[in-house]
C-alpha cells in the first residue's frame, strides 16, 4: 500500500529578541533626534509668541482686554519656551530619559491646564457679557 503523507513543516525560527540596551537608555538615537527636533520647533514657536505678545502688549492703546491678551501671550511663550527646552534635554541627556520625558509631559500638563482655565474664564466673560446685553 502506498500511504500519501503530508510534508512536515519546517520548525519556525525564534524571534530576533530587540538589542539590548545600555544601563540607563530608554531611547535610541532616532528617538533622541526626534524629541531634539521637536523641543527646537517648539522653542521657536515660543519665541514668536512671546514676541508678538509683547509687541502687542506694548504697541497697542492700552485696552484692558488688549494688555490681558498680550500678558496671556507671553505667558503661554514662556512656558511653552520651558516645556520646549526640556523635550529638547532628553535628546541630550544620558541615563535620565525618563525622568526628562516625565518632566516635559508635565509641563505640557501645566501649560494645557492654565490654557484650559484662561478658555474656561474666557467663556464665563463671554456668558455674562451677553446676559447683562440682553437684560438691558
């Protein structure tokens, strides 16, 4: 009798475990770069909002709501200069890439935050303006 069997298959290659790493690295050099790139465009953004925050601040008639948006603006420039700066620390930090990404999203968290409230007052302004129209 002539039996047909089946080929057997051939055994599956193990998996190439990912290289290790140093001691202290989290992340490879592509990430590095990535998050230096990103800490220098933010910084620059920054620096043209800080600026045109003060130019407006400065050259405009001095509006209450004109002076409150130009302090605004350099407020949100100057944190947005520091949560930049520290994205750009974790490119060239070594052995502290964690800590200097848990330190940038915690400063992104505080600069989302204040812009989350200053939306939220703004709002409230706008309500009320409104209210007090109407009922006239």
């Amino acid at each position: 009798m002539n039996e047909i069997t089946a080929p057997v298959p051939a055994p599956a290659t193990p998996p190439v475990p990912a290289p290790r790493l140093p001691a202290g690295l989290v992340f490879t050099p592509g990430h590095r770069e990535l998050f230096g790139r990103l800490g220098r465009a933010m910084r620059i953004v920054a620096a043209g909002v800080i600026v045109f925050g003060l130019l407006q601040f400065l050259a405009a008639p001095m509006a209450l709501v004109v002076v409150i948006q130009g302090l605004l603006m350099l407020l949100f420039g100057a944190l947005t200069w520091n949560v930049g700066g520290r994205f750009g620390r974790i490119g060239e930090s070594r052995g502290r890439d964690l800590a200097q990404l848990m330190e940038a999203v915690d400063g992104l968290r505080l600069l989302y935050t204040i812009q989350l409230w200053v939306l939220a007052l703004a709002a409230l302004a706008i309500v009320v303006i409104i209210a007090m129209v109407a009922l006239r």
